[in-house]
C-alpha cells in the first residue's frame, strides 16, 4: 500500500515556474515507478511524466517536454515535478501516481494522491 500527497501547486504567471513534490508512505516506495499526470477542467486526464523506480529512466508527454523535469529521492520518499516556462495550457489539477510498471498508461497506475492545483495565469 503507498498512499501520496501531493504539495507545490499554486498561481502563477505565463513564464514562471513552480516545483511540485509527492511525499509517499510505504518502505516500497523504491520499488515503484512514478508518474504526474494532469486533469484540466472539462478535459480527461492526461499523462505528464514518469520516472523508473531508480530514476535512471524518464519520459515525457510531447507538450511538456524541454519544460518539465521529473526526479525523485528514495532516502525521502518523495517524487519532484520541476515546471519551467509555463504556460496558461498547464493550468490544471496535478496528481502523482504509483504503479509497478514504468510507463505512460493511467490504467497502470495504483495509487494516486488527492491532486494539487497549478493556475498559469496569462
């Protein structure tokens, strides 16, 4: 069981930056890949980025690539989501999920945090 909660969100002008964090609970959290994954309002949720369990291996939605980084340190438990350059399209629920395969496909991911809130304003 891994529970998460995401923190870092907030307003923000065009251009700005924000660093989102992921604080999990569990002695397995090393043993998941990690993933960010946004909902804007009206719109499905869509992949962000995921991280391989060593952080040797990222990969990124084309929209946020060269703008977005995702690391994470294991001895705290705690996945990171540096967002540069944002842009009023970013603007949307931010959530942080657990699964035990690496990859971009939501339905793979088991745990999920309550979500934190990026306004990117123009």
């Amino acid at each position: 069981q891994v529970q998460l909660v995401e923190s870092g969100g907030g307003l923000v002008q065009a251009g700005g930056s924000l660093r989102l964090s992921c604080a999990a609970s569990g002695r397995t959290f090393s043993s998941y890949a990690m993933g960010w994954f946004r909902q804007a309002p009206g719109k499905e949720r869509e992949f962000v980025a995921a991280i391989k369990w060593s952080g040797r291996s990222t990969t990124y939605a084309v929209s946020v690539k060269d703008r977005f980084t995702i690391s994470r340190d294991n001895a705290k438990n705690t996945v990171y989501l540096q967002m540069n350059s944002l842009k009023p399209e970013d603007t949307a629920v931010y959530y942080c999920a657990a699964a035990r395969t690496y990859g971009n496909v939501l339905s793979e991911y088991d745990y999920w945090g309550q979500g934190t809130q990026v306004t990117v304003s123009s």
